[in-house]
C-alpha cells in the first residue's frame, strides 16, 4: 500500500488522496480535499489566468455549450421555469433593469472595478423600493460581490458605485 501524508493537514489514508503518476507513491502529495482548498484559492486570486485559459478553452471548442443546451434542452427549460417560479422578485427586479435600458432610462455602464464593457447589473437588494438600484459589474467582480455577501463583508460604497434609476432624469 502506498504511503501518503498531507502536509497541510497530516492526513495519511490513502484513499483520501488523488492519484499521481509522476509522485514515487503514485498518489498528489496532498489530499484532496486540501488540494481542493488550494485549488480554489489560486482560481480566487488569479481571475485573469482563470478568464485566459477559459478563453482559450472556449476558442478550441466552439460549439461545446451549443451542443450541450441542445442535448439538455428540457432540463434546461425546467430548470429556468423552476427559477423563475421560485424567484419571482429577481425576475422582477432583473425584467425592470432591462427594460430601463431598452427604453433609454438607463444606460449601460462599464464594470465599475475593472472598466469591462460585458456587465451583469448586480442588486444589493430584491426589495421592490430597490429594484433601480444597480451595480454594473463584469461576471467576475458579480462572483466576488456575491463571495463578500456571503462572508458577511458589507458593501463598500467607494469601491462599488450605485446607479439609481429613480434619480435619473
């Protein structure tokens, strides 16, 4: 039986570790749920390496996600339905951004964090009063805003710049 012991943990059962075949004892040096840990903070810590090799990812196979909404369509359209019924002040909130913008109340913005010009317009809250209440965020700073909110980090009103629909004229 091959021998293993985590460094940052100390976990020594084998089965708790990947394999690796370039490793003497054929298994990673460490387990996997430290190297998930430690996966995860690289990606958190290098998004532009994350974005260029998804980019290029995506650039060497083209069609993969038109493939698969086509193979998956159904579950796709439950699973959008299913959303939609569980959610319905999302919906809301997202429905009267977009037709803010389409009816020239509001414009589109860059990120306001990194200047990207492909935004998701972030809520801070689904309450009715704070439906125009929006955040233009590039799908990055949306995850790591989404990352604060879960960690209990309260908005930083310099760093993020609200746009209100209701104050614009």
């Amino acid at each position: 039986m091959a021998k293993a012991r985590c460094p940052d943990c100390g976990e020594n059962d084998p089965s708790k570790f990947g394999k690796n075949k370039a490793m003497e004892s054929g298994l990673c040096c460490y387990c996997k749920s430290c190297m998930n840990n430690r996966n995860r903070k690289s990606r958190f810590d290098n998004p532009e390496k994350v974005q260029e090799h998804k980019r290029k990812w995506i650039a060497k196979n083209p069609d993969y996600y038109l493939d698969q909404y086509a193979k998956n369509k159904d579950r796709f359209s439950n699973k959008n339905a299913k959303y939609r019924e569980k959610n319905p002040e999302k919906i809301k909130a997202h429905n009267t951004i977009i037709k803010a913008i389409k009816n020239g109340i509001l414009k589109r913005e860059p990120c306001v964090i990194c200047g990207n010009e492909r935004v998701d317009n972030h809520h801070e809250s689904y309450k009715e009063e704070n439906w125009g209440k929006v955040i233009p965020l590039c799908r990055l700073h949306h995850r790591r805003r989404h990352v604060e909110i879960e960690n209990g980090i309260p908005l930083d009103e310099e760093k993020y710049k609200i746009t209100d629909m209701n104050r614009i004229s």
